[in-house]
C-alpha cells in the first residue's frame, strides 16, 4: 500500500513538472464536458417549427396560432398528410391538425404528431400548448361574460323604462 502512493505521489510530480501536461491535465476534462453539452443541448424551445393544419381555419384557431407564434415558428400546411410528413421528414418538430369547425362549443381534440428526435421535449411542448390554450380560453370566457353582462344590464334598463 505504502508502495502505491509513493508512485502516486512520484506520477503527479512528473506531471505537474511541464506546464503544457498540467494545463491539459486540468481543462481537457472540462474541454470534454463543455463539447458534449453543446453537442447533446436540445432543450432549447427557440426555433422549433410547428406546422398545422385544418380543414377550415376558424377566428378561435387563428388566435390560439397568433398566440403560439411569439415562440415557435407557425407554418400552414394544405394537408394532413403534407404536415405529418414534414414531421416525419424533420422539415418541423410537431405538426398540430386541428377539427373543422374548431369553437367554444363541444369538445375539441388537436391530434399531436411529434418528432421522435425530439422525444424529451413532448411535455414540455405539449404543456407550453395547453397553457396557451388555457389563455385563450380565458380570453373566451371573460368576454362571453361581458357580453352576458352588457345584456343583462340592457334588459334591466328596459325592464325600469317600461316599469315607470
């Protein structure tokens, strides 16, 4: 044992002897980690390019589109199967295909096609997506309320005319 650290000791005074062998000695790992962090980093949402499509674009899927533009790139497609495609070409990173007649009313599903190099960032994407959608129907829903507030004081304002 006493043996072992004695040629350790003797190793590491040969290599910090000559500058060059201690420099790489100290920055060629960290050289190494910062080469592949670069080389692995997709966790980068910027520049993500999402295609959609749909049979009829309605003024809810415009503002959902207008509001997902701030951070992706938004490209039309003519058909399904053109932004399915794209997708799988890696012309894009996700192609959303919205319903025809995408409205306030009934249930609404928007078919995700992801691409598979992009596998970890499907969450993330698909949050950032519902959280948009969320706002949207926020917008939605504050302005049907004050549309139904506007009535309601309009009808109140007829019902006290014609009372008088």
């Amino acid at each position: 044992m006493k043996n072992i650290i004695e040629l350790v000791k003797k190793d590491f005074k040969l290599l910090f002897r000559n500058k060059s062998s201690t420099l790489i000695f100290l920055l060629g790992p960290l050289l190494i980690v910062l080469i592949l962090g670069f080389a692995f980093n997709t966790a980068d949402l910027y520049g993500l390019k999402l295609a959609t499509y749909s049979q009829q674009y309605s003024a809810l899927t415009d503002g959902l589109l207008n509001k997902l533009s701030s951070q992706f790139t938004i490209i039309k497609t003519s058909t399904q199967q053109t932004c399915i495609d794209g997708v799988k070409l890696s012309e894009w990173h996700v192609c959303l295909v919205f319903p025809k007649e995408f409205d306030i009313k009934g249930n609404n599903n928007i078919d995700f096609y992801i691409n598979p190099t992009k596998m970890n960032l499907v969450y993330i994407i698909t949050n950032l997506i519902s959280a948009k959608v969320g706002e949207q129907t926020t917008e939605i829903s504050k302005e049907l309320v004050e549309a139904l507030l506007k009535k309601m004081e309009f009808v109140r304002a007829e019902v006290d005319k014609n009372k008088l």
